[in-house]
C-alpha cells in the first residue's frame, strides 16, 4: 500500500508526542522502516516524488510519431482511434489491437503539450431580473405511467438564471403550442416578466437557421453558420408578454447552460420523490403534472431571496393568458376527412363541401362549425398518420358495401378486435361483397346503438361458435321500449320551523 502525506503528517504527530518510532508507527498505519525512511527524510511522500523521464519499455509508434504528429498539426481533429486504424492497415503486422490506448495517451498529451489553443468558455454573471431561459428536456429515464401504459412526453423547462426559480409543465412534443403553455404557465406562476427570453436552437417552434432576406436576427448578431430567424408566431408570444427573444448560437447549448444543469437536478429530484411515493403511476397526465409542479413550489420556496430580488425590478405582468391554441381554417373533403399538419382526420359527413375551423393544441385538436364544436381528436405526431371515425362513414359505406374491399381507411373499420375477428368468421360462408355487407351493417348498428354492447354480442356469438349475422346481433343488444319511471310524490314543506326562528330572534 502506497504510504500517503496523510500518514505522515500523522506519524510526525505521533512521534513529537510519544518520541517512540515503534508506537508512532503503529498509530500511523505503516510499517516501523518505512516509517525510520520518512522521520530521517523530513519530506512528505509528495515531495519525495521523482519524474520519470524513461520508459520502462521501447515506444511502439517512435517510427510513425513524426508522421503522426504531422497529421495533427494538419487535422487536429483527427481522433486516435481512426490515425491507429490507417497505421494497423498501411503496416500490417506492426501494431496490435492493444496499442490503442498507447497512442490515445501520446496524442493526448501532445496535445497539452503542442496541439491547438482550445476554446475558452467565460463564466456569466446574471443579474436580477435580466433572462429567463426554456428548455424542453425528455423524461424517459423516469418510467413514469398513466393506467398502468408508458407515458412518452416531455417537460417544457423554465428557469429564472439569477435565482434558480423554475417551472415545468408536461408536453408531448418540442411544439410552438407546448412552448406557448410552458411559458406563459411560468410567468403567470411569476406574476412578473423579464426582460429578455432565451431558447437553443434544438426546436422549429422557436426558430429555424435560414439564409436569405426578411430574417430577424438577434441583437445585431449573426451566427457563423447562418442568421437566426424567429417564427412569426413565436415573436407574436414575445411581444403579448413583452420580453425580448433571445436564442443561443447554432450548436452553442452551453449558452443555455443554467436551464440544461436545472433539468438535470429536476429529473434527480422527480426521481427521489417517485421513490419515497412508492409508485411511479399515476391515474391521469394532470395528476402527473400537479406532482411535478408541487414538488416545484417546494424546491423554490429555497430561493426565496434571490427570488425576492428578481421579482423587485421585473415588470409586472399586466395581460391575459393567450389561447392554449391555433386556430386554423380547413376544408372538408369529398372523402369526409380534413388535412391538418400533414394528417388526416374524419369529421361527420354532413360538413362535406364546407370549412371547419380547427383549434389545434398541443395533445388534441377540436374541430368546429358555426361556432359549436363538431368532433374532438387527439392528435396525430409525424407524417401522413390518420384518424378515422367509422361513425363517420359507416351511414355511406354501408350504402356502398363494394367501396369496403379497396377503402384506404379499411383498417379504421375494426374498432376492436372482436370486430376483426366478425369480419374474419362472416367471410368465411359469405365472400365478397355479401360478406362486406353483413359485417357493414354489424358497424352500423354499434355506430346506431352502443359499440360495448355490440362488442359483447360479438364476443358471446363466436365464443359459441355461431355464425354472427346483423339480425342475430340486434336480437342481442334489443332495449327495451319503455322504461318504467318511479312514481314520485312531491316534497311536503313545513315552515314552521322558519316562523319559531324568526321568532326567537324577534324577542
């Protein structure tokens, strides 16, 4: 065991006390000689250290070093690992799979040594009140789950750099929608604004990296790699609060650091807390985001001071919560479906030939007409997905059973899994058409009465091993015509009790 200055501050201790070798020794952890070699020293083990300037064995790239060296004064980005793999295959033979690590430790050092002026990063002082930064961080490693089914989402991060005050809220997506909601959750937490708000650039919702004319740039600066240009409806949420838009340079998130640290030491917390709460589910996403956000009210209450200070020269905030959604103008296809953001969605045939208006938020869309809402969905994430509600067609197809074989949307047809298997069993005796027929007008009826209860039919017929047809279903899920209502007498109401009150407050 290497004897450390530690020991022999201990021993020297010992000996000025106890003037014995033996006992200084003992109480110092190490061995009688060793400690004879430091007493008659006066040195600590540190000051008794001696650089090596040999090598205890023959340097396995002396021959190709210059060549090396000469590369990286070329490419300094090169890395060890792809120089080792051009010298193991322009001399084979020479070098072996375990020699990597050897060149990694010269380039290294050559680097310290003869490489390249590094960049320097210049640690900020933020002051009150200044900034506020938004980030938008994943929380997979969590595992957190709503009845029971993995609940993939985001938190929508905002911090105040001066004093640490943050505020999270739960997205699906890095969205303009769930950037609105974060934001304006926070400062409404707040109650104040800052001068200035600051994003990276990893999302499209904030800004996109553009060359050309009409960019907006951010305080005169230019990135090296582009200009910076802000959506025009993310300047819209800048100017209703008015904060002034900041953004990071293209690959530069350290300039976000203060939110990209928090986001880490909340995930660390949320992660304490879901252990001491024994379970990591929960009965829906708002109670998820309510154990969030107390957890934050907690951890700012810590802050008070500093917190105290921003709030003293912020601006307070005097206007209303914008709208949790972007209402767009869409027209109703002869197809009965919408296009929005790259999806499609069903809507009640009756709106075929007219434009709906489409509040989009961030985890569902409501579709509206004459000011009423017509259908609510949740919405779709990517490219050319679909949504489609038999409800809404089943009253046409089931006109049109020959459109059923080719229908685009034929999968959205099977609600369930028990209707599939119907399908299956009815085109077994009944092909083509006929088949389609019958299993169309077994959708029509759950689209006409209720889908459970036609699910259950379904369920009890095939279980039996009989044939389930339209009739056979209805007799099943028949109600009955009248309901018999209770007789009910009307309440007798004595005042009495009212007139010997007002009685007693009269004397």
């Amino acid at each position: 065991m290497r004897t450390t200055d530690k020991q022999v501050r201990k021993l020297m201790e010992e000996m000025t006390k106890l003037g014995e070798v033996g006992r200084a020794a003992n109480r110092a952890d190490m061995d009688r000689k060793t400690a004879r070699k430091y007493i008659a020293a006066g040195k600590l083990p540190s000051e008794m250290e001696v650089e090596r300037h040999w090598l205890t064995r023959e340097d396995p790239f002396a021959t190709d070093w210059p060549a090396i060296t000469a590369q990286l004064e070329e490419l300094p980005e090169l890395e060890a690992k792809t120089i080792f793999d051009a010298l193991v295959e322009k001399h084979p033979g020479r070098y072996q799979e375990g020699q990597l690590r050897t060149l990694q430790r010269h380039i290294k050092r050559w680097r310290a040594a003869e490489g390249p002026d590094k960049r320097v990063f210049f640690a900020q002082a933020h002051r009150p009140g200044e900034a506020a930064q938004t980030d938008f961080t994943s929380t997979r490693e969590l595992g957190v789950t709503i009845c029971g089914e993995v609940f993939a989402h985001l938190l929508c991060v905002f911090v105040l750099p001066y004093s640490n005050w943050e505020w999270a809220t739960v997205c699906l997506s890095e969205s303009l929608a769930a950037l609105r909601r974060g934001v304006q959750a926070a400062l409404f937490q707040l109650g104040r604004v800052p001068v200035h708000h600051q994003t990276d650039n990893s999302t499209a919702a904030t800004h996109r990296v553009s060359r050309g004319a009409t960019e907006v740039a951010v305080e005169g600066e230019e990135s090296c790699r582009g200009r910076r240009r802000f959506n025009d409806e993310y300047l819209g949420i800048m100017r209703h609060f008015g904060m002034d838009p900041r953004t990071t340079g293209v690959g530069e998130k350290e300039q976000n650091g203060d939110v990209e640290a928090r986001n880490g030491v909340l995930k660390r917390r949320l992660e304490q807390a879901l252990l001491l709460r024994g379970s990591r589910d929960f009965e829906s996403r708002e109670a998820w985001e309510l154990f969030v956000q107390t957890l934050q009210r907690k951890a700012n209450l810590a802050r008070g001071v500093r917190v105290a200070e921003e709030l003293a020269v912020m601006r307070p905030l005097d206007v209303s919560k914008l709208p949790e959604f972007t209402e767009l103008s869409v027209p109703v296809s002869e197809w009965c479906t919408i296009r929005v953001k790259n999806c499609s969605y069903s809507v009640p045939s009756r709106l075929i030939g007219e434009t709906v208006c489409v509040r989009l938020y961030e985890d569902h869309l409501d579709v509206h007409y004459a000011g009423k809402s017509q259908h609510i969905f949740p919405r779709l994430r990517g490219d050319n997905r679909h949504c489609i509600n038999y409800r809404h067609v089943i009253w046409s197809l089931v006109k049109k059973p020959g459109a059923f074989e080719r229908y685009i949307y034929r999968d959205e047809m099977f609600p369930t899994v028990t209707f599939r298997r119907a399908y299956d069993a009815i085109h077994t005796p009944h092909q083509g058409v006929r088949g389609d027929l019958e299993y169309l007008r077994i959708l029509h009826l759950a689209a006409s009465t209720l889908e459970a209860d036609v699910d259950t039919a379904l369920a009890l017929l095939l279980a039996e091993h009989v044939l389930p047809t339209s009739e056979r279903i209805k007799a099943l899920v028949a109600t009955p015509t009248s309901i018999d209502v209770p007789a009910l007498l009307p309440p007798v109401i004595d005042l009495t009790a009212y007139d010997d009150l007002l009685g007693e407050v009269g004397t």
